[in-house]
C-alpha cells in the first residue's frame, strides 16, 4: 500500500510537469563544436557544451576530455573532467599512461614523458607490473640468434623487419646496402633511384613532393624486384596509376620504375596466357607504347550477345571490379551495379539503371572537397572486367575491360586525347579518388591536393551487321582533375558519370546522301518544270533575273520537301526500330552524331519558311474583281441640278451584294482543312498527357509511363523529331480525312458554299494570280436577277430545285461554274489600262475624304471595267474571245499547261476548286509541314514540347492576322470595296 510520503512526492513531480509545459518551455540549446572550445576547456558529450578543465589542465588532444599539464599525474577521470597533482621534484616524470610519476634516466619530451635514445626502448614497469622508482632504457639484442630492434611506439623489442637479417645478418642496414621505406636491399646495381620522388599534376602545373612516394615508391619498387612481394609490386603498380600512367623515356618515377620492373621480370611468365599481364604485377598497360588499341577493342567481339527483351543475363552488363587500397593489399570483389563508380549520391534504383543494356545513362553533381576528403580518405584502386556465362561450359568468366586515360602522357604527348585509336595507349587499373599522393611531409597532414575522376565515361559498340546483340568490348574513358585545396567546406568540384552506346553510321549517313542526291536532283528537275509553267502563265518567254530568282525560290520549297522526307524518314525508321527490336541490331546515334540530323532539319525549316513567306506574298498580291452581273429593273424619276426639273433614268443596281460577296472572300482567305488550334492541342495532349514523350528516352523501353522512382534517360533529338513529326502528321491526316469525308459533307463546305453564294448572288468572281493565268468562278444567275425579295428569291431556289431553269454552268446545259483561265497578252493589257484606273490613287477611294471628280473617276473605271469583263465572259469581243476545254492528263498531274494562248484566252474545265490556290485552303500541305518544322525546331532548341506548342499557336496567329489584314486591303485596293465594309 502507498504510504502518504510517496504520494506527496508523485504530486510534486506531477506538479512540476505541469507547471514546466504549462509556461511554454523552448526546446532548444546553444550549438557548440569540439573545436570551438578553448585551451582551458574541453567538449562535455553529455551536455554537448563546452566544460572547463581544473587548475594545472588543458584541452587533451580529442578535444572531448582535459589533460594534466607537464609535470601532473592523474588522480581521477571521469571521462571527460579529470583531477591533477603536481609530482615530486624527485620524480619529475610522468609514465606513459599519465597515472604515476617516475623518474627518468634522460631527458624529459614536452609532454613531461620520459624519453630513450634510439634503438633502446622504455622500460617503466617490472615484469609483474610493478612500477620502478626509475625508468630504464634497454637496448635490443640485434646480434645474431636475438635480431631484435624497437618497435614503433618504442616500448618492446621486436624481430628485426626480415630484409635486415637477409642482407646485413643484423638489424642496421650498412653501406652498400640501401635502407629506404623501412626496408634494407642490396643495390641491384643498374637499380634505378630517384632522391625525391615526385608527383606531377599537370592541371595546376604543379610538382610536388609526396610523403608517400617518398616513403614507399623505392620500398615497393625494390621489393617486388628482388622478392617479388605481391602486396609490394601492387604497390608500384598503384603508384604508377596516382602518377597518371605516364610513361617518359629515361624516366625514374613510379611508372618508370614499374616498367624496369616489368622489362627485367620476363622470365616470370605470363597469367592467363595475356602477354601484357606479368606474373606477380598487376596489370596496367596494354603494351609498353601506342598502336594496340584497335586490335583491343574491334578484332574480337565479346562472347555473348545482348537483347532488350529477355532474362537478366543478357539486359544486363554485368561489370565487376577487383579492389585493392594503396598498399597494394586486396580487398574485394564489387559490382558496379552497386554505385561505386557513380559519386553522385542517388537511390540504388537508380544508380542500377546505369547498367541496363540500351539506356544511355547521365549523372552529373557538384560534390564539396570536404565531403570528399571525408569519404575518400584512402584511395581504392578497381580493375574492372565484364562477367559473361558461357554456354558452352555453362561457366562464369571475366573479359578484361580497358581504360582510356585522357591525362596520360606518353613521352609528354597526350596521345590519348585525339580520334585516331592507333595513337591511344589503353590501360587497366583506375582509382576515383586520392587524396594520399597529394599529401607533403607527414601522411597525417591535410592534402595539398587531390585528384579526383572527375569525367567517367563507359562506351558500348555495337558489332557491324550484327542482329544478335554482338558487341565489341566496352571502353572505360576517363579524366582526372587535380584540386588544390585550400578552403575544403566551399570548394566543389563537378564531377559526371555516363554510359554510352554506338554503332558505325557510316552507311547510314551514306545511304542517308544517296538520298538527299537523288531526291534534290528530282527537286531540280521538277523545280525547272515548274518555272517554265510560270513563265508560260506570266507570258514572258525571256529569261532573265526573276525567272532565276522564281526557280530559287521553286528549288527552295522543292528542296524543303526532300530534306522533310529524309529527315520524317529517318526519325520514324530510328523509333520503330530501335524501340520495337528485341534482338539488338541498332543502337541510336551519339549526340554528337546527330549533328548530321539536326543540320537536315535546319536547311528544311529555312527553306520551308523561305517557301511560306514566298506563298504568303504571293497570296497578298493577286488581283481580284467581283463582276456584277444584275441589270437595272425599271425606270426611277431624278431631279436635274440647275434646270428645276426632272428626268427618267435607269434604276440603280444594289452594291451590298458585292460588298456580301467581297466580305464572304475576306472570311475564307485564311480558313484550312484542319483545325489549327486542336492540332496542337492534340499534339501536346498524346505527347505529355499521354505519354508518347516517354518514347523518346534514350533506353530500350517502349512503355508510355514511367515510374518517378526510376531513372529517366536523356532524350533522344531524333525519336523526340520522329515521335513529334509522326503524331502531327497521323493527327493532321486524322483532321484531313474527317473534314473532307464527314464535315464538309454533312455539315459545312465553304469553298463550294462560296460558289453557291456567288450564283445566288448574280456576281462571278475574276481572279488573276499571274499575269496571264487565275481563275473564274461564274456566278451568274440563272433567274436574271438577284437583287429582289425574299418572296421571289424564295420561288427562284425552288424553280431551281425541281429543275424548271436552265443549269448554272458557263457553257448551256452544264453545271461548271469554276475554270483556271489562261488569258491572251492582248487581254491582259486591256485589263491592264482599265485597272491602273482603278488604282491610280493606290488604294481604294475613301467616300468620305475623296473629291467628288475623283470618286466619280474611280466609279466610272469600276464601272468600265465591270462592263469589259462582263462583255468578255459573253464573248463579246472577238479579238480577245476565248475558248472552254478540259485540261489533258499530265497538264492536271504536272500542274501547267502546255497550250499557250495567242489568239484567244483558254478557260480549263475545273471541277476541284483549284482557286482555292490562292487561299490558305488551297496549300494545307505548305502550312502543315512548315508548321511541324517550326513545332520541332523550337523543341530541339529547347527540349520542351509545351513551350514548341504555344510558340507554335503564337506564330500561326500572327501569320494569319498579317494575312488577314494584308489580304483585306488588296482586296480593298483591287475590287474598289471599301475596307470600312469588310468586317
């Protein structure tokens, strides 16, 4: 049972509580670092402040704890604070634990700690472990049967190291005998030395002396030789490998020694039959000079093949390193899969991507020198190889994977830095990281600088011809950077890891220009046909400047169409077949390579826009002219100026049914045979809602979605050409069929809803969109007249619905109403005289600023030249008569027209509204395509299809308001309508 003081004191503590949360307490601490404290202070870990140290204490060398000056011993510890007392003047020394005094025989260290001359060790206790009142100095037994000397921290006596007891009986290493890295040799004689080895860093121009060359490089060089010590030749070989590879004559660094090494070990044969791997050494060089690297990396395919498709072995590049640290000591087998190559941190998902067959893989960061000095305090040293299964033995096997180091210098060249493999000296072993050859003086220092593989590049080439997935042996490219470190916490360095994969696209490229030579010779040819139609129609037989200008500017969009092929061609053909094989036989062209590509695209869009903008000045310069055909119905009373009279004259004529026709023109100039505004909508919608985007990943995957948690690839120019191009044209065609087959058909057709409106309306239209050649749309009424009531109109459409008027066509009893005409010179000339009337002023008349003699001028010439043409259509005049026929097979296939009018003009049968020409409508297939290639251009510029598909929206809007507004004020300037009515 509770008694009554225990429930008082669990009120209390249930008080505090209370009371403590009740008044808001802050949670939160000063932050203090171990070496922010001072001299007199240590680091407390509980508290994680700062503590001060007793009297006769300072800082201890952890920083988390306090020692007792010279001349102190310790009393107590607790871990961190600690009590001191002063020792006796007779024992002045403090022993080597810091808990008692002793006397010393010799001098006192600065730390107050008794100290031997060399090669004696201290003695402080007995053998039972009793203390003794004064320290001892022993010296080793290093005569024959003891060879004893002192150990490291001098306190016991140890065998001599066993290269003293081989070569000098003894533990000192006497003349002639060499003493270097704590190791005693024989002078081999001819035994090349260097007094200060050195490392070069060629990226500061910076040579400088290592303290682990200097303790090492002549130990490890001179083992290996004489005893063949394996840990001791890895060594050499891993210094060789800090120093770059580089190989200078005559030189007597690392890589100088490992070669006389190398050269004066031959007779210890070869392992696993590679003549460039000696027994004992490690592997480092494909040969002692340049030349073998074809013979390396394209005579012999690797043993097994590679799919997009199929089971881990064969998707996946199995890569695995042999690990070694500085001292030559092995370490470890590691997978690559496993992110030891990628120093950019990622989740394992992600780094393991780098390693599926067919994604091309890019990984790019900045890591801060602290962080590598850190995590890299000792270098690791990898030989990488590519594990196979052999199907034959159903063993597992390692193909050696060789190294092209971009810093290596070969007789102080950069031989590896150029194209031409002949010329590229391969290696074997690579390190990411060293931050130990950069360290001068003692090993404990910070480096000076480090070294670290700042580009690491592992390439894949496909096997020419091959349709298994062969391929030739991976190639690791790597660059080192030298740092020189001076403020670690602010200094970064950028670092990049990335998989490539190729195959030759010579005979691609050359089929590719096989091509583009063929077709552009069929653009020239059909460029030239095209230009003497043009002559034909402008009735100019001379050539002269403008007839080559014209024949450029034909050649340009002619041109513009093969380079679209080639390149539409060439995208779909690298997106079907590089996404849908299983069996690799392709691999997509390098960015580098793609150049090729992208320069075809560019000539397209130049020559395409150069093609539009042609069209477009075409369109806004044609001449145009609405003939009235309605007559004057009656007599109307007109009073006389100055007589006070009246007289009887003709009734006027309507002018708003020309002013309704010219506005109807005005409307359809800009309308197509697809909706421009849902194209790219559309687009964009499969594209990045979709999906479709997804395809243009530079990996072997065909699915439309992506996790968010997997690695993305970089895209492809060409699939993200091929995927965009292909949906805008299934797209467009989709709208094209629909709009032709249903839409027009069923719902609204304007071009023919045009040619009706005419008819209705007793008005034809004369279009002339080169001096001798246009169009005629005949829309005169079959009921005389037009311009009456709704009753009668309303009688009219029903007289001509049962078929009780004549038909509507130009010649009796026929329904053609639309020609291409092809006027005589004569013809064109009265026109001519009648038009610069029309447009002496420039412009239309404006009826409210215009004189009255002037705007009686200009009604008089609109009236003449309605008169004139009116009289034409009825074959009034004789000397300018002209003739109706159908076009011949090839003249409708080709375009032209092979009869030149002389005498008379010819009017050419056309039943598919070719005057359509001189709209919008009439040249989808000019706007869809340059659209496309701006759509793709702007994405290749900025890899971005929202922002191709707004800029996209953006140019067609601007052109079809220039076009709009243009085409208004010549339609203005040629029909006298005044642009105040078309609206």
């Amino acid at each position: 049972m509770a008694t009554p003081r225990r429930w008082l004191g669990m009120a209390l503590l249930l008080l505090a509580l209370n009371t403590g949360l009740a008044g808001g307490q802050a949670f939160f601490l000063p932050w203090q670092q171990p070496q922010s404290c001072a001299a007199t202070q240590y680091f407390d870990i509980a508290s994680l402040s700062c503590g001060q140290c007793g009297p006769s204490q300072t800082k201890g060398h952890r920083d988390t704890s306090c020692a007792c000056q010279p001349g102190f011993k310790i009393i107590s510890n607790n871990g961190g604070s600690i009590t001191c007392e002063k020792c006796p003047e007779d024992t002045s020394g403090v022993t080597q634990d810091g808990w008692d005094c002793i006397a010393c025989p010799y001098e006192l260290t600065a730390e107050g700690k008794c100290k031997c001359p060399i090669n004696e060790i201290l003695v402080e206790r007995d053998t039972n472990g009793t203390l003794l009142k004064t320290a001892l100095c022993v010296q080793c037994d290093g005569t024959e049967q003891s060879f004893a000397a002192p150990n490291a921290l001098n306190n016991r006596c140890i065998r001599c190291e066993p290269t003293f007891v081989s070569v000098s009986k003894s533990c000192t290493c006497q003349n002639p005998n060499i003493l270097t890295g704590g190791l005693c040799f024989r002078s081999p004689g001819n035994f090349p030395s260097k007094e200060t080895p050195t490392v070069w860093f060629g990226k500061l121009g910076i040579t400088l002396v290592s303290a682990w060359f200097s303790k090492n490089l002549q130990a490890a060089a001179a083992a290996c030789l004489l005893y063949s010590n394996l840990t001791s030749c890895q060594a050499l070989g891993n210094m060789c490998v800090m120093n770059m590879n580089i190989l200078n004559s005559g030189s007597t660094d690392a890589c100088g020694l490992f070669q006389y090494v190398y050269m004066n070990t031959i007779g210890l044969g070869t392992v696993h039959s590679v003549s460039f791997w000696r027994q004992n050494l490690p592997w480092l060089y494909y040969g002692d000079q340049p030349g073998s690297a074809s013979q390396v990396l394209e005579t012999t395919p690797f043993p097994t093949s590679f799919t997009f498709k199929g089971t881990n072995n064969n998707i996946k590049l199995d890569f695995i390193a042999a690990s070694y640290d500085a001292e030559g000591n092995f370490l470890q087998w590691q997978h690559l899969e496993d992110g030891i190559f990628q120093l950019c941190p990622d989740t394992l998902t992600r780094l393991r991507a780098a390693y599926t067959f067919g994604t091309t893989y890019q990984q790019k960061c900045k890591i801060s020198v602290s962080k590598i000095l850190k995590d890299y305090s000792n270098p690791v040293f990898y030989d990488v190889f590519l594990e196979y299964h052999n199907e034959e033995d159903k063993q597992q096997y390692l193909w050696a994977v060789p190294v092209l180091n971009l810093n290596l210098q070969y007789n102080e060249a950069f031989i590896n830095k150029g194209s031409n493999m002949n010329s590229w000296l391969l290696t074997r072993r690579i390190f990411l990281v060293d931050t130990l050859s950069g360290r001068e003086n003692e090993l404990g220092n910070q480096p000076r600088i480090i070294r670290i593989a700042s580009e690491i590049t592992i390439s894949i080439r496909l096997v020419p011809n091959t349709q298994r997935g062969a391929i030739y042996p991976p190639l690791i490219t790597i660059v080192y950077n030298d740092v020189l470190v001076q403020n670690p916490n602010t200094e970064n360095v950028m670092v990049s890891f990335s998989v490539n994969y190729e195959m030759n696209q010579s005979e691609a490229r050359i089929q590719t220009d096989i091509a583009l030579g063929v077709l552009g010779g069929l653009a020239v040819l059909w460029s030239l046909l095209r230009t003497a139609g043009w002559k034909r129609r402008i009735g100019s037989p001379m050539i002269d400047l403008q007839t080559v200008l014209k024949f450029l500017l034909f050649y340009a969009g002619d041109l513009a169409n093969v380079f679209f092929t080639i390149t539409v061609g060439t995208g779909i053909y690298w997106l079907v077949f590089f996404k849908a094989q299983q069996f690799v036989s392709v691999l997509l062209p390098l960015p580098s390579q793609e150049d090729h590509f992208v320069s075809y695209l560019g000539c397209a869009f130049t020559l395409k826009t150069l093609q539009f903008l042609h069209l477009l000045a075409s369109q806004l310069s044609i001449d145009i002219f609405f003939i009235d055909w309605e007559r004057p119905r009656g007599k109307v009373l007109k009073a006389v100026e100055g007589e006070g009279g009246v007289r009887s004259i003709s009734a006027p004529v309507s002018i708003w049914r020309t002013y309704f026709i010219a506005n109807e023109w005005n409307e359809i100039q800009t309308i197509r045979k697809i909706n421009p505004l849902f194209q790219v909508l559309a687009v964009l919608f499969f594209l990045e809602v979709v999906g479709f985007s997804n395809l243009a990943i530079m990996d072997s995957s065909s699915d439309l979605t992506r996790s968010p948690e997997s690695y993305i690839a970089p895209s492809s120019r060409i699939l993200r050409y091929g995927v965009s191009a292909s949906l805008w044209l299934v797209i467009a065609i989709i709208q094209i069929i629909y709009f032709s087959v249903f839409y027009e058909r069923f719902v609204e057709d304007k071009i023919r809803q045009y040619v009706d409106l005419c008819c209705m309306s007793n008005i034809s239209v004369f279009l002339l969109s080169h001096r001798c050649f246009g169009y005629y749309i005949h829309g005169r009424s079959v009921h005389g007249h037009s311009d009456t009531n709704m009753e009668e109109m309303n009688l009219n459409l029903k007289r001509e619905a049962e078929n009780l008027c004549s038909q509507r066509g130009l010649l009796p009893n026929t329904d053609g109403q639309t020609f291409q005409i092809s006027i005589s010179n004569r013809m064109r000339q009265h026109y001519d005289r009648i038009h610069e009337t029309l447009t002496r002023k420039h412009g239309p008349v404006r009826l409210l600023n215009s004189s009255a003699t002037t705007f009686e001028q200009s009604t008089k010439a609109y009236h003449t030249m309605n008169k004139f043409l009116g009289s034409f259509i009825d074959h009034v005049h004789k000397e300018m008569d002209y003739i109706v026929k159908d076009k011949l097979l090839l003249e409708r296939l080709l375009g032209m027209e092979f009869m030149e009018p002389m005498d008379k003009s010819i009017f050419y049968n056309d039943e598919g509204h070719s005057f359509s020409d001189v709209l919008y409508y009439g040249n989808e297939s000019v706007l869809l395509i340059f659209d496309l290639l701006f759509f793709t251009v702007v994405d290749m510029a900025t890899q971005s299809f929202v922002l191709a598909a707004v800029l996209t929206y953006l140019q067609q809007e601007i052109f079809r308001f220039i076009r709009n507004s243009v085409g208004q004020k010549n339609l203005a300037s040629k029909t006298l309508v005044d642009e105040r009515f078309l609206i």
